[in-house]
C-alpha cells in the first residue's frame, strides 16, 4: 500500500465509499464532532471555514447556530457586533461571512475577478466608471470617523451627491463600494441593513502574498468542505483552474488526497482520524448554508430527483433543508411572528417526525420564539 502523500495527484492509500466520504464531510461542515474539536465562537467558526454564505442575513445567522449549539440569535448578533466577523462580497459576487483580518485580501484575490466584465452590466444601468467611483468615495467620506449608515440613508447619500440610485444603480454602487475595499456590511440595525467602513471594521489586515493567499483558500476550504474536489474549490473561490491547482500546491502536506470510488478528492489529513460511519443524525441548515453552497457537484448530499424542490426552477434561492444522515430528505420554511414562529415542513423522502421536531426546536430557541410546526395533510 502506498503512502499518503500531501496535495493534489501523489499517490493515494485511503479509499472511501460514498457513505464515508459523505460522513466525512458532515464532520469538516461542523455539522458534527471533530478531530480537532469544533469551534465555539462565532470568530472560530467564521475562520475555520474562511468565508461563509450570507447573501441572506436570517440564514447566515442560523448557519452559525447551527453549529455553535445553544447560542441564540441574540449571541450571534451580539459577536457581530464585536467585529468577530464582518460581510462584504469576497468571491463570485455573492455576500460572505469573513474574519475582518481577512476581508481585503480576500477582496483582492477573489472578489477582484466579479469586477472583471463589469463595464457591460455598468453600461446597461446608464452609470460610468467615474460615476461609480465617485460614489465610492461619497460614501467613503460620510462614513469616516466610525460612521454607519443604513442601506436607505446610503443610497440618499449618494443621491444628495447627485448620483442617481433608481432600479438596480442602487444595488450595484453599494456592491462596488464593498467590491473595491471602501465599505463592508455591518450587522443589521434593527431589520435594516447598515454599511460602514471596511478600514474602520478590520483595522489590521492581514497581507499575504499571492501564492500564500492561495494557500491559505486551498487550506480553508479543504478543511472545512472535504473530501471534495479541485472543481469544487475553483467553483467556491471563483478561481480559475489554474489558481486552483496553485491553491492546493501550495498547502502541500496540509492537506492529502484520497479516492471516493473513482474520484480524487482532497481533505484535511487530521479527518481521516474522524468516524466514518454513518450516523442517522437529523439536522434543519437554511438555504444559503455551505453545506450546499460549497460544493459544485452536490450529488453526495442531494438527490437529483430533489433539485427541484431545493432550488426552484434553478434561480439560485435554496430552500432551508432537513438533512438526515447527511442526506435531503425535505425542506422547510419559517414564518416570524411576534408570538411564535411557524414552520411547514415538506417531506421528500421518508422521515420520523420526533428528530425533525426536535431539530426545529434548536432552531425555535435560537430565535428566541415558541414553535409551531406544520406538516403536509
């Protein structure tokens, strides 16, 4: 038997079935115990994994409660509020969680590429590179000196300097101001998203070189998403193949390739001292959770039969899932009260209602409300 060797294309001594692979991978989500403990702090979380979904804010909040068991909304809101993480754009032009420290290398190695072919989205929305760099700027000025402004008080800003923010300009201005390193996105005020400036959120920013960057993504996404592929990394960082390769090359012995049935894949050596067998656990993550997100090719946890149910007509908005032994096997979706949160739960396959209840529960005490759960007639 060969030894295990570090990186990408070395010789590989360790086979995995799909089921130990998936086990695996439930183990580097977080979602459950680890070889190297679990994180217990939003900061630890957010950096084990580098960068996590958040383009929604009610589903980014759960994706950390989920794995930070018996933290409540209020906690999470509370760490945010410490700067433990910040939200900005860092990669495929889609909002993420990052440690503060990170946030602009990450802008400049990643998130540099959703500006590339930008001039034509520009042009379509009537705005100019000097326009859109002027309102950078306009918002940069009024929130110096630890300001923080609202989405809606932004885009008057920007409207008092004269810069239109009708339709989509709006959106896209906040998104380039993010995009070029002057602003990020702070926690919720309220049910009102707030922006403030990225200088004064992450003060001491970490500034590898390139390839070290490359390294450290390699590293990140391999401990926190593997066993998983080079393609599925290059599709989480918005990388390009070669960068990929580059990427895992430079992590070299801190991470190993293995084989899942005819596939090499890549992981954090320590998970190979993780369980690999099965466990009929059931857990409820939200739509926009990295356990779907992170990966390019999800066939491990989702049946194609259920695409459609997960992913309505494929427009990129997941359904928050039911999720038994690493597999879908329904969705959910939740109603905020001022009294109770309902919850209408939709059965894929097959499933005993107490663990799913119980589940929900976690999250019910996570908002801090009563549940009421509704299943199908």
């Amino acid at each position: 038997m060969l030894a295990l060797h570090g990186g990408e294309g070395d010789g590989v001594d360790v086979r995995l079935t799909d089921g130990e692979a998936l086990a695996l991978r439930m183990t580097s989500l977080l979602l459950r115990e680890h070889p190297r403990g679990r994180p217990s702090t939003v900061a630890g979380v957010v950096q084990w994994f580098g960068a996590m979904q958040a383009q929604d804010v009610a589903s980014g909040m759960w994706s950390l409660g989920v794995r930070l068991p018996g933290a409540t909304a209020a906690d999470v809101h509370e760490a945010l509020e410490r700067r433990e993480a910040l939200r900005t754009w860092p990669m495929r032009g889609t909002v993420h969680l990052v440690p503060p420290r990170d946030a602009r290398w990450m802008l400049a190695v990643t998130g540099v590429r959703a500006l590339a072919g930008v001039q034509a989205r520009r042009a379509a929305l009537g705005l100019t590179e000097a326009e859109v760099d002027r309102a950078a700027d306009v918002l940069g000025t009024a929130l110096a000196g630890g300001g923080r402004l609202t989405r809606a008080e932004c885009l008057a800003t920007l409207a008092a300097a004269g810069i239109g923010t009708t339709g989509q300009r709006g959106y896209h201005l906040l998104w380039y101001a993010s995009q070029r390193g002057v602003t990020c996105i702070a926690p919720h005020v309220g049910t009102e998203q707030t922006f403030a400036l990225l200088d004064e959120w992450a003060p001491d920013p970490h500034r590898p070189e390139r390839d070290e960057a490359l390294g450290i993504l390699a590293l990140r996404y391999f401990r926190s998403h593997g066993p998983s592929t080079r393609q599925d990394f290059a599709g989480w960082t918005g990388l390009t193949a070669a960068d990929a390769r580059r990427g895992i090359a430079v992590a070299g012995d801190g991470l190993a390739t293995v084989r899942v049935g005819e596939t090499e894949a890549v992981l954090d050596p320590a998970l190979l001292d993780a369980p690999r067998q099965p466990l009929d656990d059931v857990l409820t993550p939200p739509g926009f959770d990295e356990y779907l997100l992170g990966y390019k090719d999800r066939a491990l946890m989702l049946d194609p039969a259920h695409k459609q149910a997960v992913i309505p007509g494929g427009n990129g908005v997941f359904q928050s899932t039911v999720v038994r032994a690493g597999r879908v096997v329904g969705t959910w979706k939740r109603t905020l009260g001022k009294t109770r949160v309902t919850v209408t739960v939709h059965p894929l396959a097959d499933v005993d209602r107490a663990p799913v209840e119980a589940a929900l529960t976690g999250y019910a005490r996570f908002v801090g409300l009563p549940l009421k759960l509704t299943w199908p007639a």
